[in-house]
C-alpha cells in the first residue's frame, strides 16, 4: 500500500499567563509520517509543559522527542499496527519517564520539574489511535463524515487549572482509545485551545471552530 499524503500545519503562540511572568512558551509539538508494513501511519503530537514546572519546557520536548522515537523504532522493527497495544504504549511512557529521571539528575532537580501532558494521534489505514495524558486533546474526522470526533476528554484535577502529567508517581494516567474508521482529518491541541475547539457543555466538539 502506498502512503497517504498528508497536508499538515501547526503553530505556537505564548500565552498571556507566560507574557505575564515573563516565561517562554512551554508547548512541544510534531508531525510525522511513517511507511510501515500495513501502509501509511501518521503521528500527530503535542506536549505541554506545566506552567509550575521549573524545567516544563524541556519535559514537553522530551516528552515528543521519546515517543516519536519509540514510534518510528517499532516500525522499524517491521511491527504491525494490530500489535500497537496499550502496553506497548506504557513501555514507551516508562522509557520517557528514565529520559526525565535522567535529565533531572543532570540538573540536580526532581522529575517533577519536567512535567508535561500528552497528546498523540496515531493515524492508521483503518483506525486512529489516541494516546492521551493529562488536558488538551485532539479531534478527528473520517472521510465519509462531517461530524468531528473526541476520542478522549481532556483530563483535568481536583482543583481549577491542575491536571495530570507524564511524570505522575506511581504511574502516569494513561488514556488509550482506538476507533476504528478511515480517518483522514486529526486536530491535536494543548489545553490553551481547549475553550474554543471543545464544547463543554454538550462535551462534543464545537462545530463552528
């Protein structure tokens, strides 16, 4: 089969909260497409680092680097897209998690300093799969319908503006949907978009966005 041409645009703003205290933005993001035995595989991602996070910045980028790495290995190896499990991908969350550990010790600091979300939409031939940590989320549309998906809820805390990250003690809370379908529309976002893409009330979303 041959690969999919894919058309891809992203963009990063700094937000006010950042402007405030004077700190860069902390968003981490890629796109990539992969030939692999089943076909064409796309991987859409976006990581934030978390405004608290003295070192959010580099957690993100780690956060993206590690798992599209992982990716692209697995299908190096000549894997299959059946064989792309929810314990595959926590094995790749747990080598994301030694690459912080390590940078945090470089820096004498905790792997909390580096805390990040993920959000990662893997485009198959005849599925999408969302692997998901923490706020933020993507949106996805198969081909034969107008209507846009959310595989999954942004994940938010106990309290206002708190969620969850990669770097969470004992493990990360990992959201791993699969849907099957011919998807060939996927939106991924961090939380600053959340509001105007996601329509809360109705948690479906908002088709004029």
């Amino acid at each position: 089969m041959t690969p999919q041409r894919w058309s891809w645009i992203g963009a990063c703003s700094t937000g006010s909260s950042h402007i405030s205290t004077g700190t860069s933005c902390q968003d981490a993001a890629a796109c990539i497409e992969f030939s692999t035995i089943d076909g064409s595989a796309l991987l859409a991602i976006v990581s934030d680092g978390a405004g608290s996070a003295e070192f959010g910045a580099v957690g993100s980028r780690l956060v993206v680097q590690c798992f599209s790495r992982n990716l692209r290995e697995y299908w190096r190896q000549g894997q299959s897209a059946d064989d792309l499990t929810e314990e595959v991908v926590r094995d790749w969350l747990d080598d994301i998690r030694d690459h912080i550990t390590a940078a945090a010790q470089h820096r004498c600091a905790t792997p909390r300093s580096f805390a990040a979300t993920l959000v990662a939409a893997i485009v198959l031939m005849d599925r999408v799969v969302v692997c998901h940590v923490g706020d933020g989320a993507c949106v996805v549309r198969k081909s034969d319908d107008d209507q846009w998906e959310v595989p999954s809820w942004p994940a938010h805390g106990e309290y206002a503006s708190s969620t969850y990250f990669v770097t969470d003690d004992p493990q990360p809370q990992l959201r791993y949907v699969s849907k099957a379908g011919q998807y060939t529309k996927v939106a991924v976002f961090s939380d600053g978009l959340e509001r105007l893409v996601l329509d809360f009330s109705n948690t479906v979303a908002f088709a004029p966005f």
